[in-house]
C-alpha cells in the first residue's frame, strides 16, 4: 500500500494536509509579573478576532492560525501573528513557557471578559465555571494545539485502494479513530520529544520534580477531576460515552473533556450532532508544549515530526489490549514528570525501557517514511538524538538555563529576545515577501484585527477582506471601493488634475502639454532659462520627470522631453515652484500622514566616487525594489546623468568628505529618495488644502504633493504638484527619520474594519 | 491702425470672438399645422435646460447655442441642437421660416408652460402679458438671435494704440455703443442680405406684399407699440432713456425693448445694475431671419459676414446726423416690405439708391477685411452678388418656391428633408467627430437635458458635466464615479473576476492560469482536442484570444498561447461553452440592453476573395475605427489567418455565393463583428443572473459576457465568461439589427441628471 502511495503522489502532496495552530501565552511585564492590563484594544472585539484573542484569563493570549495546506505556511502564519501581537502589548512580554510565570493570589488572576453579546455573557461564564471547578492558576497553563486532517486526496485514494465496506464519511471516521487510539498509545514520546515544561514557578506550586519534563502532561496540569476514557471503536460509541460523561456529571459539555486528542467536527459548537452526521473533519492534539526556545512556541522540525508520525499512526497496525487507555495515561504521567530518566513503560501490561521503546517506534516512523519517500531522515535524526541523550530535549534545556539563571530570568530574556526580533522585522510578513511592502502591511493589520484574507492574485497584490457582513477586495492597499474609477482617472491624468484643482481654486503651477516631440521643438523657447519641471502627464512613482530648478538650456530641455516621452505620449513642461516637497496622504476627511522626501542622495567619504557611494548605501537592509522594503535602492540612470551633468558632474565624481550630491531633483521614494515624517510639524493650512484638494476630485485616498517654502508656516508660498490615486503607504509606515505611521488601519477603519 | 492689428494678430484671431446664437423655430406636424402638443419631456425642465427650451408658445423651440469661440464651432452646435431636437419630437418637424406656419385662432395658440417653482410663475405670467398686449400670434414669429462680442485681446489692444483717457471698461462701452450706433444705421443691408421672410401664411395676415424681404422686420413683425429712440451717446445716457421708457409706461421692463440690437450685460436679470457696474458684455443682433435654406436657420456663410461686418462696424468712422434713428428706422421698414426692388433709401437726409449704397459699404468691408488680412473676399462677392441681383436673396428664393409648391408644401419640403438629414448623421455629432462615437453620445444626451460639458481631454474622451449642484466627471462614456476603483480592477482581472463570480455561485468556464510559454508547453496536454478558448488574462476589446470550439493540436494552442502572451505576461486556458455569446449591458439595477455579437465575417458574391469581400464590407459607412463609428472595419491579422487555418482556408479563398464565412471566433464588434439587438427577446432569468453578476463585483455599469445556448429559455445551458468595466455603448445605440437602445440616457440617469 505504502509503495501505491509513493507511486501515486509526490512528496510535496504526502507532506501537505491542513494545518492549524493554537498557541496560548501569558502577558507579562518586564519582571515577568502576570499583566493586570487588558487585552489590548487594537485587536478589537476578542470573539470577533480569529487570529488573536484570550484563553482562560484576560491576561492570557491566545494566537490562532488560519488553515493552511503546507506546515511552512502554519508555520509562518503563526510566527507572523505572534510579531504583530507582540509589538502591540505595549512594554509587555509574552510568556515563553507553558508553566506560568510570577502569579499573584488567586483571586487576582484576571478572568478574560466579553461584550454585552449572548455570546460574550456565555464565554464569561463558562470561565466563571472553570474557575470555580479547577481553580484560577491551572487555567494559566499554556500549551499548543496542533489541529490537523490529512490531504483528503490521499483518504480517497485509501478508501479505493483498500475496498472498504462502506461508504467515504465511514471510512474517513474510521481512519481518524485509529489514527486517534494509536496516538493516545504513543504520545508519551510526543511528550518527551516535544514537552518544554519542565520548570515551575514557587507562585504555581512548591512541588517540584529534577527529571519532569512536562509539568503540563503531569497531574499538575490541566486534567479532569476523574480520569475519563471515552470509546473511541466508532463514532457512535464515541458519540455515546461522550454524553455519558455529561449525564454522570463528570463533565458539564462535551468541550469539558481535557484530552490529549480531540476529534473535531464541521460545526464545532454542535460537534457531537455534526460528528454524527458529517464525520471527524479533523483532529485536535493537546499534548505539545510550549517551546521556550522557538518565537512562535513550537518548532518547524517538531511540526515536521508530527506531520510524519500522523502518517505512521495511519499505517501502524494495532495490537489489541484492553486496558489500553489506562495504560497510555501512565505512561503519560510517567514521561512527564520522571521522563528525562530512561524509566520503564508498560506496553500492553508488559514493561519495557523507554529508550528501546522510543527507538522502534523512530524506527517504524523512518520506514514508513522512506517507503513513501518523505525524504525527511533529518527530522527523525533529530528526534532519535534525543531519545539517545535526554539533554537535547527542550525540557533539560530550559531547565538548564533556569539553574544558571533563575527562573524568571531566563524566560524574560527568551522573552524579550523575541520581542526584539519581532521588532526588527516588523515591516515584513513571513510567506508573503514577494507582496508589496504596502499590501504587507494591509495584511499585518487585517491580522491585528481578525479580517480574513484571500489572496486574490499574489502577482497584483490582490486581496479579499471580509470579517462578519463586510467584504471589501484591496489591490496594492491603496486600490479600494473607496474611491471611484473616474476619481482615479482625474488624478492620473495630470491635465485634467489641473483643470479640476484650478476649477476649485487651489492654486498650481501654471504649464503647458505637448503631444509630439516636433511641438516641443517649436514651443520650447519661452522655457528656456526658466525654472521648469518636464513631465509625462501619466505616470505614477514620478518616471521620466526631470526638473531644472535653476533653468537650463534648450538641449537640456529636449533631452527631458525625450525622456518624458518615453512614459507617455503627451508631456507637460511647467512652472517649477521653489521650495520642498511634501506628500500629504488624505484618507477620508484627515491627513493620515505628511512627508518630506528627500531626493536621492550621497554622502562623500573623500575617497569613493558617487557610483561607489550609492552602491555603498543600496547595501542599507531597508533599501529593496519593488516597494517590498521601507527604502528602494538609488539607481543612476539617464535622468540623474542629466542632473548632474547641470553641476558639471558625472558619476565617477569623487565628493569630498561629508559633502551631500544629490543624483535627482525628484525625490520620490520609488527613485531612491529618504523619507523624513513631518506629519506633527505642517501647518493645519495645509492639511486643510490637500484634504480639499483630495476633495474636488472625488478622492478618499489621495497623495496629494505639494511644494511648500516653510511647511510650518501658514502663511507660506506653495503650490499643489500632483494627486496620486495610489499613495505607497509603507513609507509612511517606515519613515527614515521620525514617528512611524499605522496607515493600513487608516485604510481599514474607512474600508468598515474599524475596532473602535 | 488696421495695419497694426494685422502685425499684431493672425487671421484666426481676429476671426475669432464669443458667438451664440439663438433660434426660435415653431412645432408643426406634417401638413405645416402648428404643434398642440407639449414640449417633450425628454428636454427636462424648460428653464433648467441651456440648449433646448421653448420661447412664448409651448410649441416655439428655442435653440440656444453655449457661447463659443469660433464660427465654425458655433454653427455646428446648433446645427447639433438642431438634429438633437428635431429627433426628439415624434413625427412633428420644425417649421423652417420666421413668418409662422399654418395657425390656429388667436385663442388656441399655447403659452408655455411652466413648473410650479417662483421663476416658472413669474416665466408664464409674462407670457400672459405680453399675449394680452401684442396678440398671440405676433409672438410666433421666430428668429435668430446673434450674441457677438470681440476677441477680448483685440479690444485691450485698441485701448492701448488709441491712448483711450479713461479706464477699459469705459473703452469698451464706447465701442460697443459704438458698434450698436453704426450697426443701427447700416441694418438695412443686414435685412436685405440675410433676410428670408418674404412669404406670409392667410392665418397670420392678408395683406401681402410682391417686393417683401422679410415681413418679420417689418410693421407686420414683432415691434413696440411706439417707436422707442434709446440714447446711444454713453452708458449712463442710455441707462437712463430705458428707465425713461419703463416710467412712461412705454414698456413694462426693459426686457421688453424690441430693439434691433441689445447691448447685454453679465447678469442679464439685472441688466441696467449690471451695465452701469460691470459695462457692456456683448450686443446681441436680432435683425436676422431664419434662413429656410439652411438646415440650422442660418448658414455660415451669412454668420462669416456679420463677423466681418461688425469688424467693419468698429472701425467705421460716423457722421453726426441728428434724426439718425428715425432714419434708420425709416430704411429698416422700406427695405423689409419693398427691399427686392432697387428703392432710394435716406442717408443723412439725403435720397440714395440701395444698390449704390450698399456696393459702398460693401466696398468699405472689403478694405477693412484686406487691411486686415482676413481673406474673405468669397464673403464679401458672395453678398456683392446678392445686392447686384436680388433674385440671388434668400427672400427671392423662398418666395419663388412658395409660388411654385404653395406656400405649406414648399416650406415642409424643406423641413422634411432637414428632418432626414439630422436622422442619417444621427450617431454624429458636429465638431466631435474626433470623439469616441459613445462619448459623443453622451454629449449628445447632455444637450438634450441641458448639462453643461466641457472637454477636460479630447484624446482621452474625457467629459466634465454639470447642472444645477451636479458635477460628474465622465471618461470614454462608461467611466464614471458610479464604479468603484477596485470593482474595475476586479473586472479587469479576468482570474480574480472568476473567483468573485464562482465565491458568488454564478457558473464561468473552468480554467488554468498560465505565467509562462515553458508553463504552457509542460501543461498544454490535457487541453488537447479538447473545446477551449486562449486569452491574456487582462484585456479589453478581446485583443489576443483564440477559440477552438472543436478542439485544436498542441501546435495550433501553443501558437495561440504565443499570441495571448504578446497582450499580457499571463494567459488563461479556459474550457469553452457552446453557445452564441451575449453581451447584456447592466447599468445600476437594471439590463440596458442586450446584444448578439457575430464575429466579422463576409458573405460570398463567387467571385471575389476573402480579402476582397474584407475591403468591401469596410467600405460599409457605418464602419469605422476607433470606435468613432457604430461598427468597426474588419482586419486581417493572425487570429483571423489561424482561425481560418483551422477549416484550411485562407485569405486568398474565394467563397462561394451567399457562402457565409467567419474570419475569427471572437465576436467582439471591436474586432469587426456585427451587433443585432436581443434586449427584448432574452429569457429574464439571464438578466437577473447578469445584474447579479455586475452586483458581485460592485459594479453599476457593466457589460456582462455570457455564453448563452438558447437566450429565450431560462432552462438553456449558460456560463458568465466575463465582466466588461468600460463596455462601449455605441453598439447598443445603433446595432446592426434591431432596435436602437438610448444608453447614455441611462447613464446620466445615474449619474444624477434624470430629466423625471
């Protein structure tokens, strides 16, 4: 059977499945104290977000992935939605360990709350309920529930292959339950691969243990009151025991039940009526542990490894047993507080070396493995070092660094480590570096606030928002139903932009449009020596614009022109307007950000010549093409030849130490420019001006250009250049100097996805 | 002097000014009745609309041209004025003569009516007056209104040369009182040469004159109840012989003045406040007839002449003469009642003949006009003829029709055939032919409602409209702040459009995205001899898609996956739905038309080739490129050789008689299909699915593709293959079959223009 798989389908198919991870943490302080704030605000109504929301207590995050089809991706999904939660905790941390940190009483353990909904009264409740019947510290145990189903074209090709009697959703039940008892039999070795919880905290209990490694998989944990076995032979006998706990009152609903392994339905808040009539749609693990030493709190390798050991426990055929499932708890019970010993283990009534044990299993997970051609040896590698030397499991790691360092301490600096990362890659979005740096950041702030995303096409940057009645479709961020077509249209078409503002009286630089290089020819004279700026009239990220502040000669100005032409058909040689450029984005009625650019620039050493130079600052890791970083690389081309050449320079100009030559009088971003916030320090006037000059065109999300002498005064020259349908946003999202700028919550606050 | 405005001025721009003009023309139906029906409705508001409204009589249009800069411009737009509505009133036409139709009594004759707002009150009540004071029938009479002022930069000039003491608004009052003096004297000539009213109907009056020229400019026409002598020497002066006339009871208001010439103000409705404040703004000449034999009311040749005539009339030194209005008044009636024989005319209390005078004057314009350098001694020779032989007058000409045909037929004759006119150049309009033939619709639609429109950009079709408070801007007709920005990119992408119809259950063809030509050769097998359609995936006007409803080879679909790829760096390889396609035009909630596109094709004569039967077809007037005219002339590229290849024909066959052969798959009229109208006949279910359709990409205007087996059966086999964001209209307005479809009606419905 395995080598019809094989034959069947590619690796890439056998590895893939849907993935979906939780992953609690507790709030801290710098100190590691418990948090008393509350859930931030920024991630909006805590039902209504689906990636970061609470457990138990309102101090306890809960990070959740969408589902996704490969573990790289669960992976990077999970990684991704911890760096936004993080840098929105305010000087926070995020736990790095299932086992609490520092706890106050328990009566000071904030119980999460809700809004006045049905269904916010129903959650707080329930957690009333917990409270009371396990106490509050237990509910801070934090672990990873790792959510799973296989590539259901791999269940359909079984279900031909293997003849079964029956029908499909049969079948696929009765995958899942063997897949379900075979797991519960070995998951003391997913404990001990895996668990991380082998330190305590004197807050949480006094007990403690010098061979745990899961104080979370112990009695410590989160366990029922009585020890319950539900029947997992079919789904209805499932079914049946399931509600017979309820009846018997060991449990009050069936999402009471704490086992290692749940099996999961469509509709989850009806799951036993939805296992009974559409099947086991997935499966649910409990036992992972928080990984102190990943970001994310569980490792890929890890992820890998139960990916591969689902795929055995498919195979692996059953031996019967009766008192099975007892057996699976002790030895659950015994890895996790005794399990960096090599203890002994029953095996259907039989003891056995955990070790030895251990090693057959890696073994029988390595065949099924390489007869499928997983090609994955270095995960089960990985995993058969530990057995052999308990000092490489996360569990002696942790334990190890809280010897040296104490217990709070070496968590926090965890801790803040990952914070720290978190931070430096704050403008980037794991898995979806080849968007735009924009459209990364529309998605970072969808995550923030619970929206769902669909990449429409990944090439245009095309997504689909939707959270509750609300769906909006975004194209590179700032594409939206926000404006209409023939608003975008006005402002991309510089003549008519013009007409309109002159319409309005807002006052721009006088100019004229050529068609044909012939009618510059002929027309060019009264430029001649003037301050002039030549221009395509369509063009967006400001190509083939030249400006000769100063005047310049006739050559020159053809020169521009045959570089204006080359963007568009008609060109416009205007009134150059002395003073700096300032870009004020209009979303709605409010400016969302101002800032200067600075045009290309560099700065001497006394020794490199300006090529050297701008190669030199293109190695800054925030300069990219593309706007997939904060900053695009300075390229020297025909435009900033010309420009130079009005200096009398070229290229391999040597500038003395600490003189600044700038390569181009634009200064747009796209073409090399610095961008420097000024958002707190432009005169309201102006605000006022470009909001009304967004306005006349129709427009909700404008970069309106302006040329202002002294922006932070009122009473200053200025004209209005340019309106921009498409304003990148991670320029302000990044500037180069000054206060970083959330416009993507800009854009979704006006879009409808506002959390306020 | 003249010699210096030649050195300072070009022929075009002293040929230039500010020209409008008005028409009156009565409502009659076919046997030359006077109209009892309403103004129709579809002109909206009388007092709201600009070009089209009625003067006294319900059945009295008024054509008013907006002011334009040239003649040649001016003429045209009432020329369209006049095709706009004289299409617009059923079977009537419009009577082509100053001296009314065939009328009723006194008492039938009905007033205009207005709505209910103050100004419509105060528009009736005046009517009411001015039947009860001058009699119903007077009123009817109808004439053209010439609105002159002079290229501003002319008259700043003069103000300079001439060292003018005084400021320019006094300048040019004096000028203008000047021209209005030497026009008052010289009038007659006017009369005689464009004068066409020299035939009277029994209902309007018995008494009939052999010699007459105009009986409108005469005792029988439209004249104040005494002779009223404003004072012309200064502004004031006259300013206040108007205030004279009015406390004398003489007149009511000074709009009822019934001068020959009026000078005009800015704020008209404040005409003597605004004189003295603001200065004269322009004359307006109401000597002119209708001239039957022009299908406007006047011809051009006749408005070149008053240009330079009044050109004349400010140069023209005068020679003081005390009782120079009653002489004039004198001349004015001589020449309108006897003016077709060679009478004596009075010059400064002297006796002159009318032919020696008027060579005089003719003279004098000649030199002034040479001087000049305007070069237009085919003007001036064309009316030397006329005064040398009055049988070369419009007045002779009508009066002999009249005496051959009767007076009813002779000028129905002429309506009748200025009906047919404007309906054969009905897809035209004048002036605009540069324009996309579905934007000049849309100016088209304009005019008839009375918006205002001013061209923002002629190459780009893009149209600013505005009445009342409502501005829109309108690009290419269909591009309009009704869409939102992303609703256009979604239907642009034809991937991402897929996806929100497929998200929204409404059934497309199954495909697969191709990025590259390796990728399609490595995938191109499962589309072997399988019915499929090529196509780049964001394209408008159906550039660059093959079909091969039967199925093709590897090679054929490489090839056409080569000419995908030349539109766009991605391609779609799509099932293909049998079917004939529909394009089904939704504009807000509603289908607006439906069409049937068959693909270019050329039916067989036996004789000649495929592309001679090509060259044939485009000859087809209605055919065009660039969308300027309904259909579009077929090429031969190739698609069209592929797809010919694919029944192993090519350019060079000759098709047999009345053998039908399609030149390519794709039906679109852009590539020279033909359109036939199925609005009426198509099952509603279609109509409903197609409104869904535009609905789920959030779009109010949309042409909606949609493969359709059988259009009249709702159960018919059907598949959505496209949404269209800038649908061309045109093609719904004048189908190649079937009933014309008044599309830009709807859209300026919704743009807020309706006229209900």
């Amino acid at each position: 059977m395995l080598h019809k798989i094989k034959e069947k389908f590619s690796k890439e198919q056998l590895m893939s499945g849907n993935f979906g991870i939780e992953r609690e943490g507790l709030r801290c302080d710098d100190r590691g104290l418990l948090s008393h704030t509350e859930h931030p605000h920024v991630f909006g109504e805590k039902l209504a977000n689906q990636y970061i929301t609470t457990d138990f207590s309102e101090s306890q995050l809960e990070l959740i992935t969408p589902v996704r089809n490969t573990i790289d991706s669960c992976y990077k999904c999970l990684e991704n939605i911890y760096n936004i939660a993080v840098l929105e905790i305010g000087s926070e941390y995020i736990w790095p360990q299932s086992m609490p940190c520092n706890l106050p009483n328990e009566d000071k353990i904030p119980i999460a709350t809700f809004d006045d909904s049905e269904k916010g009264q129903e959650a707080y409740d329930y957690r009333r309920h917990l409270l009371k019947k396990y106490g509050g510290k237990k509910q801070l145990v934090s672990g990873i529930h790792y959510n799973f189903s296989f590539n259901e074209d791999l269940l359909k090709f079984l279900y031909e292959e293997m003849h079964y009697e029956g029908d499909y959703k049969d079948f696929k039940d009765d995958m899942y339950l063997k897949v379900t008892r075979n797991y519960l039999r070995y998951r003391w070795l997913i404990i001990y691969l895996l668990g991380g919880a082998s330190v305590i905290h004197s807050t949480y209990e006094d007990e403690t243990y010098n061979d745990a490694l899961s104080y979370r998989n112990s009695v410590f944990g989160y366990v029922n009151d009585v020890e319950l076995y539900p029947n997992y032979t079919n789904i209805d006998n499932y079914i049946k025991s399931i509600i017979g706990f309820v009846r018997d009152g060991c449990i009050d609903s069936p999402k009471e039940l704490y086992s290692q392994i749940r099996l999961k339905a469509n509709d989850n808040t009806n799951l036993l009526s939805s296992l009974k009539h559409e099947g086991i749609s997935y499966l649910e693990y409990r036992s992972i542990d928080i990984n102190p030493f990943d970001k994310a709190g569980v490792s890929k390798v890890d992820l890998y490894f139960m990916h591969i050991f689902n795929l055995y426990l498919l195979f692996k055929e059953e031996i019967p047993y009766t008192r099975w499932q007892e057996e699976a708890q002790q030895n659950q019970y015994n890895v996790a507080i005794y399990g960096q010993k090599n203890i002994q283990l029953l095996r259907n009534g039989e003891k056995t070396s955990k070790i030895d044990w251990a090693i057959e299993i890696l073994d029988d997970v390595r065949n099924v493995s390489n007869q499928l051609g997983l090609d994955q040896d270095y995960i089960i590698f990985n995993m058969l070092n530990k057995v052999k030397d308990y000092k490489l499991t996360h569990a002696y790691k942790i334990m190890t660094a809280t010897e040296n360092e104490g217990y709070i301490t070496a968590h926090m600096n965890l801790a803040k480590a990952y914070k720290q990362q978190a931070y430096e890659k704050r403008y980037q979005l794991q898995g979806y570096e080849d968007l735009e740096l924009s459209t990364q950041q529309v998605i970072k702030e969808s995550i923030k606030r619970g929206i769902d995303f669909k990449i429409m096409d990944r090439q245009e940057n095309f997504v689909k928002l939707s959270k509750g009645d609300i769906v909006q479709y975004v194209k590179q961020a700032t594409k939206t139903s926000l404006d209409t077509y023939v608003s975008v249209l006005i402002m991309e078409n510089k003549a008519v932009t013009k007409q309109v503002l002159d319409d309005n009286g807002i006052p721009t630089p006088k100019g004229v449009e050529f068609v044909s290089f012939d009618d510059v020819v002929q027309g060019v004279e009264p430029f001649v020596d003037k301050a002039i700026v030549v221009k395509p009239k369509s063009t967006n990220y400001g190509l083939g614009i030249s400006i000769f502040a100063n005047g310049t000669s006739k050559e020159d100005i053809l020169n521009a022109a045959e570089i204006a032409f080359r963007h568009d058909k008609t060109i416009l040689v205007e009134e150059f307007i002395q003073g700096k450029e300032y870009r004020i984005l209009v979303i709605g009625n409010e400016v969302a950000a101002v800032l200067h650019r600075v045009p290309a620039n560099v700065i001497g050493d006394g020794k490199s010549n300006i090529r050297k130079l701008v190669d030199i600052k293109n190695m800054d890791p925030a300069r990219g093409t593309g706007h997939k970083l904060p900053l695009e690389k300075i390229k020297l081309d025909d435009n900033s030849a010309l420009f130079l050449k009005q200096s009398g320079l070229d290229f391999e100009y040597v500038p003395q130490k600490d003189e600044v030559v700038y390569l181009r009088e634009n200064s747009n971003i796209s073409t090399g420019g610095d961008s420097v916030d000024f958002t707190d320090k432009i005169a309201e006037k102006f605000k006022e001006i470009a909001i009304k000059a967004a306005r006349c065109a129709g427009a909700n999300i404008c970069g309106v250009d302006m040329i202002i002498e002294d922006v932070t005064d009122p009473s200053s020259p200025f004209a209005t250049i340019e309106l921009n349908f498409n304003p990148a946003i991670h320029m302000h999202c990044y500037p180069y100097q000054g206060k970083e700028r959330n416009i993507a919550g800009n854009v979704l606050d006006l879009l409808g996805f506002s959390t306020k």
